[in-house]
C-alpha cells in the first residue's frame, strides 16, 4: 500500500502473457505473409506498348501499356521511366516531368496491364527550332525500379519543347480509348 491507497499493477500479469504470445505469432506470421507476395514485375515479366488517343491543338496524348507477360502475379507502384530513340539508336531529347497524383500498388495477374498517361507539345517552345532536330522512331520504357527498359515503337511524330513529356503514375487497366 501506498499512503493508505491500494495499487493494482498496470497490466495483469496474465494479460502479459497473452500479448506476448500474439506478438511472437504476429512476428512468425509476418516472412510467410511476405512470402506469398507477388514478385516486382520487371522487363522480364512486362511487355510495352504505345497507345496514341486524340489530339488538341499543339498538344498530344498516348499511353504506354505495360502489360504482364508471364503466368505469375505480380505487383508493380510509381513512374515509368521513358527514352526516345531515332532511327539509328541514338538517344534524342527527353525530358520526362511526373505529375503529382497519387502512386498506387498495383497487383496484376497474367495478362493484366497497368499504363501511365503521356501528354506533350508538338509547338515549338521559345529559342526552339519550329521542328525537332531528329525525331523519334523507338521508345525505351524501364519499368518502376528496374535497370532494364523495354523498346517499343513511337509512331507518334516528334516531341517538341526541349523534349518535354509530361506523364502520371502507373494505374490499373489500358488507359482511356479516346
């Protein structure tokens, strides 16, 4: 007792017991729920292709679908990472900017895809040539945290205003079909 007033300890020592053993089966459960995670999609698991949609005056739209290849699930979040290439292999400019929105996990089965939304100017911006230097032919896409890109064609024209694409993180589904 203390100063007269009885005390009770702040958790019964039962009580203890039991969330300590919910805390080692929470540990233990933890590496086989990880376990049963689908792997990252990477070049190896993804195919790339480019999907124009309509145009506005000076400005063009595409997507770029990535889509899974493989028999597995697996997950992929973020941008995508972009390089046009002419003719001959050769890097031309680009300057990718993402936009802001929201970067969700994305879980996609065999034959699942998810896409990112491409928006640039085909006006030529100030101190610029009215037409590109070299315009592009290929398209290196490197998937969210990958080393590795995927080549697919751009046959979209050329890619003014220093090489500027603007672009949004990668969403389920192919895109829109405008």
């Amino acid at each position: 007792m203390l100063f007269g007033k009885r005390t009770r300890p702040l958790v019964a020592p039962a009580a203890l017991s039991a969330l300590s053993a919910v805390a080692l089966i929470g540990i233990a459960a933890g590496p086989s729920q990880a376990a049963t995670r689908p792997d990252w999609a990477d070049t190896s698991s993804l195919s790339a292709r480019v999907h124009a949609l309509d145009p506005g005056a000076g400005q063009r739209y595409a997507t770029v679908v990535l889509t899974n290849k493989t028999h597995r699930t697996v997950r992929t979040q973020g941008y995508v990472g972009l390089q046009l290439l002419d003719s001959h292999g050769k890097d031309v400019t680009t300057h990718v900017i993402r936009d802001r929105g929201r970067a969700a996990l994305i879980t996609l089965k065999p034959g699942q895809s998810a896409y990112t939304r491409l928006h640039w100017g085909v006006v030529a911006g100030a101190g610029e040539p009215t037409k590109a230097e070299k315009n592009p032919t290929r398209l290196e896409v490197t998937p969210p945290d990958s080393r590795h890109h995927l080549n697919t064609a751009w046959k979209l024209g050329e890619v003014l205003q220093k090489g500027r694409i603007d672009i949004t993180p990668l969403a389920k589904g192919t895109g829109p079909r405008y």
